[in-house]
C-alpha cells in the first residue's frame, strides 16, 4: 500500500492519541469530569461531538451505500434525521441542561430519571441502565463492523496473519485506538476528538462527490442524470416505489433522536442554557452539509461506477472504492481517516456512555456507595473496556450489514427513552409508575417486532419500521399510568416558578 496512506494515517492516530492525553491531564480528576467534562463545553465542541457521534459510519457506509443500490428515494431517512435533530436541539437540548443540573447535578440519563422520580428511583435506574448497556453493545458493534469492512477492502493483505482474518484486524485496530483515547481521557478526549473527527468527515464528503462528479470520468450532472437513467429511469426519483409505510418508517428515524444517550448527554454538558441556541446552529448546518454529501456520494457514485466499469461487491464499501481510486495516496489516506473519524466518534462516545451506567448506576448504587473520585474513574475505565470485548463478539460476523445493526439500537433507544425523556422535561404531572411503564413498554416493542419480522414483512405488507410501534406504545403507556397514579412532589419547579 502507497507510503501516502500510511503518512495520513498515522498523523490522525497521532493527533487523535495526543487529544486523549492532552484532556487525561485537564479533566478527569472527578467522576464529574470523567463522564461529563465537568459540564464545560463550548458551542462548537457540543456541537460537532453531538453529531459526530451521532453519524458513525451509517454517514459514510449506510446511507450512501443505500442511495447506491435503491437510489434517491432512500434519501428520506437523511430528511427525517435533520428534523428529528433540530426539533431534539428545540425541545430536550436546554431542558436538559437545567433540569440535570437542577435535579441534584445528575450526571448520567438513568441518575437524571431517579432523581427525577424518587418513587421509583431503583427501579428506572437499574432498567434505563441495563437498557443502555444491552442496546450500546449492539451499537458499538456497528462502528466495529465499519472498521472491520474498511481494512478488508482498502488494507486487506498488508498484514499478513494467518491468526485472523482482515475483517478481524480491523475490529480490534479500530477498537484498540478507540479505548486507548477514550479510556485515558474520558469525556473531555471523546468530545475534543469528535470534534476534530466531524471537521474531517464534513471535508470529505464535500470533497468527495465534488472529485466523483466532475473529476476525471465524472462528466459533470448533465452525464451522471443520463447514466442513471439507464440503469433505472426511477432512479432519481423521490417517491418511485415508495408506500406510504415505506415512507413513515423512513422518516420517522428522526424519532429516535430524543431517545439517544450518547447524544443528548451533550446537551447536558454544554457551559451554559444561553449557548444552546448557537450550538444548535452550528450542529444543523454540519448536519445539512454532510447528509447532502453523502446522498450526493451514493447517487453520484453509483453513476461513476456504470459509466466506468468499476466493480463494487459491497454497496456499502462505495466510500472506500472511490477513495482508492480516485485521489492521490495522501489524500486517500486522509479520506480513510475521515471514515474512522465517524467510526471511532461515535464508538467512544457510546462507550463512554455505557461505562458511565455501569460505574454510577451499577457500582456506585449496588456494590461501593461511598466509592472515592479515584476509585469510581478506575471503574469507569474498566467498563469502558468491558463494553468494547462485548461489542467485539457481536461484530465477529463479516457478513453483519452496518445500516441494520444501526437501526435496530437507534429504534431501541428512540422507543425505551425519547416519549420518557420528552414528558419527563415537559409534563409535570408524570409519574415515576408512568415513567418505569414507558421505558419497559418502549424496549420490549421494538424487540418483539424485530423478533416477529414484523420490521420486514407486516401481513403481507411491506415491514413497518420497529420505532413507530414503539414510541407510539411507549408515549400511552406513559400517559396512561401517569394519569392512574400519583405524583405529587416529583416534579421540581424553578425558584422563579414557585415565587
């Protein structure tokens, strides 16, 4: 492999490593700090980490590799995504930065919801924990996947093992620089990273499609319109193919956002209410630019493949061919550090996640109460480690698809958190009952959907997207409860309120 490639490479890890260090010596003398970067970050840091780590590898893999193989109707996941992310910015984002800090300075979702609901304070601190860390490894493991896919297309061969395969190298380098920045670092390392890695992913898919299009064998729009409509005269169309449940199940992934723990943990962290609206700013047009991208990279990649001949086994390794063969090593070796930029963003943010219910809402509540600073950040290292060996064994399976493990985990949490998270800030009259009957309801929808296939095939119909069935049970199960028990003295007015 060009010398290039490893060069570009090797200075992400680098700069990547030296972040993790950098914030080891900053911010990780407290649990505080440790798990949330002692409530200190700026606009554009919260900004860029909640979307790093929400992209992953879907961003660069998933969704292009979509739009690549069904064309532009595939393109209304991205849209429901933006809108579930802006009004996420609009309705949780500064509620939850007041309200976590009002309710006793809870530093994790499960400690929020106790304090929250002292009525049931045990019981939905021990089950959104257990939820976090179930759904989390799932999700990591379709970070793991993407690294796995792209050291076996780009770097497949250049170590020679007869002790694993490619894809299995790949796991455990992705996961192994991950840990090392995360677990030294913490919260503080995973934010300042991601930020750098949403800086680096949001360059390459501008540049990306840009070099597809009108590079050498692009032809320019005019020529990619003419080679997609013989492949499919549809495939630029939006609606072509598209029923009405294709359509509700595609948009309402925006959903899912209210429910993520390793996104809305931002907004928890963020210095203050009053930057809210600026990082909200700054989030959504990072956003905007980097879906556009990678819906131009699918479609457009698509018709640079037709028109060229290029042969592409995997539709979601689109990324990874182009890189190869269109840019100078350098370059390709930083569009590849681009790609594990949103891997590894997200991975460590949902690890850090994870690790922080086990450390605050496992140890802490059930074996050591009165565990000292020290002691509770050494833990929280352990279980970030702990988390990554369990992602590693669901992602042993090469044929694992990214875009599949990634929705089953987004709908998982959207269902189980987000109608919990969305009353819980805006209803005072829930009760801590309705709360533990939501978040139950929410996860065990979502599973026994996708257990009956019922995500793929719904009586003949076409599969009706597990999130809509569970946020809808979740949000009535919720309401109902709520209104049949009591509630009185849970919810926590503003001084100002009370006056």
């Amino acid at each position: 492999m060009a010398i290039g490639i490893w060069i570009s490479l090797i200075c992400y890890f680098a700069l990547m490593l030296g972040i993790g260090f950098y914030a080891w010596r900053k911010s990780t003398s407290s649990s505080e700090e440790y798990i949330l970067g002692g409530r200190n970050l700026s606009p554009a840091v919260a900004a860029l980490s909640a979307g790093a780590s929400d992209m992953s590898g879907w961003l660069l893999l998933g969704l292009p590799g979509a739009l690549y193989a069904s064309g532009l109707v595939e393109a209304w996941i991205g849209i429901g995504l933006f809108v579930g992310a802006f009004a996420n910015w609009i309705i949780v984002a500064p509620r939850l930065r007041e309200q976590t800090q009002r309710y006793d300075n809870s530093l994790t979702i499960p400690q929020f919801l106790s304090n929250r609901f002292p009525s049931r304070a045990m019981a939905l601190r021990t089950v959104s924990a257990v939820i976090i860390v179930v759904f989390f490894a799932v999700y990591t493991a379709s970070g793991l996947v993407a690294g796995g896919k792209l050291f076996t297309s780009a770097f497949g061969g250049v170590i020679d093992t007869d002790m694993m395969s490619d894809y299995a190298v790949g796991i455990w380098l992705t996961l192994g620089i991950v840990l090392t920045y995360t677990v030294v670092g913490g919260f503080l390392a995973v934010s300042l990273t991601d930020f750098c890695q949403g800086c680096i992913m949001m360059v390459a898919l501008v540049l990306m499609p840009v070099v597809v299009l009108f590079g050498s064998g692009g032809g320019g729009f005019d020529q990619a319109s003419e080679t997609l409509a013989g492949v499919d005269p549809n495939f630029l169309s939006w609606t072509d193919g598209l029923s009405i449940i294709g359509f509700l199940s595609a948009v309402t992934w925006g959903l899912g956002y209210f429910g993520q723990p390793h996104i809305i943990v931002r907004f928890m962290a963020i210095r203050s209410i009053s930057e809210v609206p600026k990082a909200r700013n700054i989030g959504m047009t990072w956003m905007a630019v980097s879906l556009i991208g990678a819906v131009a990279l699918g479609v457009f990649g698509r018709a640079y493949v037709e028109r060229n001949g290029v042969e592409v086994e995997d539709a979601e390794t689109i990324f990874i061919v182009l890189a190869d063969l269109l840019f100078h090593p350098l370059i390709t070796g930083f569009l590849y550090a681009a790609l594990l930029a949103a891997v590894m963003s997200t991975i460590s943010s949902q690890l850090l996640v994870a690790s922080s219910s086990l450390t605050e809402d496992f140890y802490r509540l059930f074996l050591r109460r009165n565990a000292s600073e020290g002691e509770t950040v050494l833990i929280g290292r352990l279980s970030v480690l702990l988390v990554g060996l369990a992602a590693v064994f669901i992602a042993s399976n090469p044929d694992s698809q990214v875009l599949g493990l990634v929705s089953n985990a987004w709908a998982g949490f959207g269902a189980a958190f987000g109608p919990l998270i969305i009353l819980s800030l805006t209803w005072p009259r829930m009760s801590g009952s309705g709360a533990v009957a939501g978040l139950v309801a929410g996860a065990l929808t979502v599973i026994v959907w996708i257990q009956l296939g019922w995500n793929s095939e719904f009586f003949g119909w076409d599969g009706i997207y597990e999130i809509i069935p569970g946020f809808i049970v979740a949000w009535i199960a919720i309401y109902v409860v709520s209104l049949a028990t009591e509630s009185s003295g849970e919810f926590r007015p503003l001084e100002a309120d009370r006056a």
